[in-house]
C-alpha cells in the first residue's frame, strides 16, 4: 500500500539531516522554526534589509480550484521543501524549482477525503504531519513511503490542525474537532480535546492528557436534544518545548458545552510523562458553537455566555513563544481577545499583559490567531480582523510597545484586491515570521510584505492576486495570504501560501503556494 501510495518523480531527497542530528540553521524544519516557537530564521544572510527589494517570484505550485485554499504551512530541509496539499496529497519538491521529487496520495491510508491542515515536522529521517480526519502520518524524507499512520482520535469530527514537535524519541501533537458545528439537533457534545506523545518509530501513545474531564449527559437543549457536557477545548495549535526542562506549552480552545475542564488555558506540562508542572485559565467562561456565531432570540438559548448580544469565543489557537528576559524564563502566547500574554515559565504567574485589539462583535476574530515571533530581541505580534489588523514590535520584559504598523490603508484600493472591495479586509491571517532585520507578515489585502524590525517601515511587498503559471502544468490564481501557517524563510528562498478561510476572492483556477528568492 505505502509503495503504491509513493510516486517517486525526480532523485532522491539530498542534504537532509542525520538521523540523530539536528538540522541544519538555514533549514524551517518544524512549524515553529524551532523546539522554542520563535518562527525566527536567525541564520539567513541571503536575505536583508538592504536588498530584500530584490526578491523576485521564482516559482508557483497550483492546487485544484475544488479543493480549497491550502493551509499546509512548509517545512524545509536543505534542497528540498514539504507540503501537503488540500487536495489530499502530500509532496516534496526542490526548494529552489519546485520540480516535484515524491508524493503521497493520503487516500491510501483509511476511508473517506483528507486534507492536509497542518505544517509538518522532519526530524530523524521521516516528515510528520496531520490530516483532517485525526490521523498522524510518519514519511520516509527520502521516499515519500509510509513508515507509519494512526488515527489518534476515531471521534466523528476529530482533526488535526496542531503541528506535530518531535523531542526525544516522541511526537507531540494536539487533536480538535469541528463537533460544535453539526448545529442545534446535535445533541452536543461529547468531544474532548487531547494531547498526545507519541513514538516516533511507531506512532503507538506513549501518553495523553486531556483537556476536559468524561463529559456526562447533564439535561436537555431547548430542543429536546440530550445536552453533555463539559466537552471540547480542542488543541489547534502547535506545541512548544524548552529542553532545558523538558516542559511542553500549548493553549487551548473553548468550551463546546458545559463549562469546565482546561479550556482557554496554557498548559505546561512534563515531556516525560504528560503530568501537569501548572495550567493557567486566561477566561472565566467560554463555551461556543456555531448557533453562537450570529445568535437569533431562540439560539441565545444554547449559548450560556452571551455578552452584548454575541458569545466570546476566545480560544488560545496561536503558537507560545519562549524566551528569557531579564534572567527569567517565560512563555508568551496571543489569545483571540486580542491580550498577548506573557507567564513565568516554571510557576504560570502572570509577568505582564498587552491588550493589542478590542473584541469585536461576534467573536474573537480580531485579536491574535496564530502565532508570533521572537528574535532575541523583541516579540512581533500580528492582530488579525482589528479595522485595521496591526503589526507590533514589543519589549519582551515589560510589554512596552516600540512600534506598531497598521495594514496599510491601501491595501484594499491597490493591487489585485482593488476588484473586490466587499471581499478585501485589513487583516493579518498568517502568523509571524522574522529573519535578522525582516518581519514577515501576510494580509488579506492579497499583498505579503517585508518589515524593518527597527522601525516597522514596509521594506517590500508583492500582490498575490493575481494569475501564475505553475511548475506542476496549468496556471494558478493567489488570493488572501493563508492562515494557519506563515511565511517561511529557509536558505535564502520565502515561501507562502495563498487562500485564507475567511476571504473568498473569486478563483477560477485553483489557489497557489509562491516562493520568492534573489
């Protein structure tokens, strides 16, 4: 099944890593950059302030228009780059021509349509990855073959979004589920979020720890239907992990019932066996499904938290970042409230907080999404639907902003989103990444940009919307600039992907991944 699953188009995967090392600097082996979540490339010297103005478009790889806009951030080891697709497949291309070297149809694996959500990991010769129906995947790097795949959650709904770490000898990933969507004769819910370690020779658990206790039936919903609860507070996003003490951090989700359990909470948790070292509970409630989004008089019936007429929805879903400052270690982590919060990495204590956007009416869609980055320096930190998104630059120490930039007010009347003025936004979907002197931030204007990471001043920008021809045959249309993922900088090559959930430029030709060079 696995050789048949394989289709080796060109070589072998060269330069990658030994089996017990670490990948090279100049390589974005994981979705984080690193075990830390700096989604910093500190080692490019190809790139830089002085003549990031040169980037030029190298090559486009197309998608089919039917499946969707691509959220695979990729992973890059030497010449090569790693990426799955929505539409089911998972690839590995050269970096610098997008020439195809394998492929892995995920169909072959399992029942029923996969897509690929997250951004893998490569780490001791094999690519892990994700799917939309709860399975994790191990790849031969060279060969694209199976080495292994287990569905960690055979939950109906059951997904990973989570990136997946590898720290001696385990996987770490986090599971979610899109249960709280089936609607109100559903008789929500029953799913509990989790995150497991695994091994990395053979996928079997080595430990899990979940979110919210065994959900009980505690009544009826207005409709008659059997309520449980407490459920949900999914893991969507990617864990961070500091060796120096074996300590894993990740956030979590909201509540999709009741009201209990872990849920929009940092947990930090032993590596070695999975046991809480401390949690700590960013909101006091906050239980959330889709009748919530846009709650009539008869839906505000299942939504127990209602402020202003619409229900919070406040998930932990960016990326923690570790770092030292003033001598303590610490971990900082964006919240859809729009609060970036910094905590002592041993205790949980609250160091400082940042309110960056307010809340806005239905939801937490304007505050922090994804992730953010630190340089060793300073924090950047992107807002997402803020009228308009921002990017800030912080003091790491105290919460002290040093700049913030605002989508520019053009993006919308320029460019390729100048067509759809109903459809563009100010906004930042991706998370953030940075290089020595560069930040890199996509928007749903469709434009990705390069920042100083001195003064916040736009050093270069590219419209995506917009028709390319593709290495993989056909021609390709960009549209917003994807979220969950952001712009990867590996080797004096960026590479992004274009077709963000929430921003539907019409396409007619399947969305793109784009990578630029000198």
């Amino acid at each position: 099944m696995a050789a048949a699953a394989c289709l080796l188009v060109s070589g072998a995967v060269a330069s990658g890593p030994a089996a017990s090392g670490e990948p090279p600097a100049a390589d974005w082996p994981t979705w984080t950059k690193d075990h830390l979540g700096s989604r910093h490339a500190a080692a490019e010297n190809q790139i830089t302030p002085k003549n990031v103005g040169e980037l030029k478009l190298k090559w486009a790889f197309g998608f089919p228009r039917q499946a969707g806009g691509p959220r695979s951030q990729p992973a890059v080891v030497g010449d090569t780059v790693y990426f799955g697709g929505p539409d089911g497949i998972y690839r590995a291309a050269d970096a610098k021509t997008g020439a195809v070297k394998w492929q892995f149809d995920l169909s072959t694996v399992g029942t029923g349509f996969a897509q690929v959500r997250d951004g893998a990991s490569v780490a001791e010769g094999k690519v892990f990855f994700g799917d939309s129906r709860g399975y994790l995947y191990a790849l031969d790097q060279a060969t694209g073959k199976l080495a292994w795949a287990e569905r960690i959650d055979d939950f109906p709904g059951a997904i990973l979004t989570s990136s997946p770490i590898v720290f001696q000898g385990r996987v770490y990933v986090g599971t979610s589920s899109g249960e709280n969507l089936n609607g109100k004769n559903y008789p929500c819910c029953r799913f509990r979020g989790h995150v497991d370690a695994r091994d990395i020779k053979t996928g079997k658990l080595d430990w899990r720890f979940y979110t919210v206790p065994e959900p009980k039936q505690d009544g009826t919903w207005p409709n008659g239907q059997p309520r449980y609860g407490p459920s949900g507070a999914g893991v969507w996003s990617s864990p961070t992990i500091d060796p120096s003490t074996k300590t894993l951090y990740v956030g979590t989700g909201q509540n999709y019932s009741g009201s209990g359990g872990h849920f929009d909470s940092v947990l930090a948790l032993n590596t070695e066996t999975g046991e809480p070292r401390w949690t700590r509970k960013m909101t006091d409630v906050d239980t959330w499904r889709r009748e919530c989004n846009s709650p009539t008089p008869e839906d505000q019936q299942y939504c127990p938290n209602l402020k202003d007429g619409t229900a919070l929805d406040f998930d932990l879903g960016a990326t923690a970042n570790i770092f030292t400052a003033n001598g303590r270690r610490l971990v900082g982590i964006g919240q859809k409230v729009g609060v970036y919060h910094v905590l002592d990495a041993a205790t949980g204590e609250i160091v400082w907080q940042r309110q960056l956007s307010e809340p806005m009416p239905g939801g937490g869609l304007s505050g922090i999404q994804w992730g953010s980055s630190y340089d060793g320096e300073r924090l950047y930190v992107a807002t997402y639907m803020a009228n308009p998104g921002t990017l800030f630059a912080i003091n790491p120490a105290d919460g002290h902003i040093i700049w913030k930039t605002p989508n520019p007010a053009d993006g919308c009347t320029t460019g390729g989103a100048a067509q759809y003025p109903n459809v563009c936004r100010l906004g930042h979907p991706p998370a953030v990444t940075t290089s020595p002197g560069l930040v890199w931030e996509g928007s749903m204007d469709g434009k990705l940009r390069a920042y100083s990471t001195e003064t916040g001043q736009v050093l270069w920008s590219f419209d995506t919307i917009a028709d390319f021809p593709t290495v993989n045959g056909g021609t390709g249309r960009g549209g917003a600039l994807a979220g969950g993922g952001g712009a990867v900088v590996a080797n004096g090559m960026v590479y992004v992907l274009t077709g963000d959930m929430f921003t539907n430029y019409p396409n007619d030709k399947g969305h793109v991944m784009l990578a630029f060079g000198r």
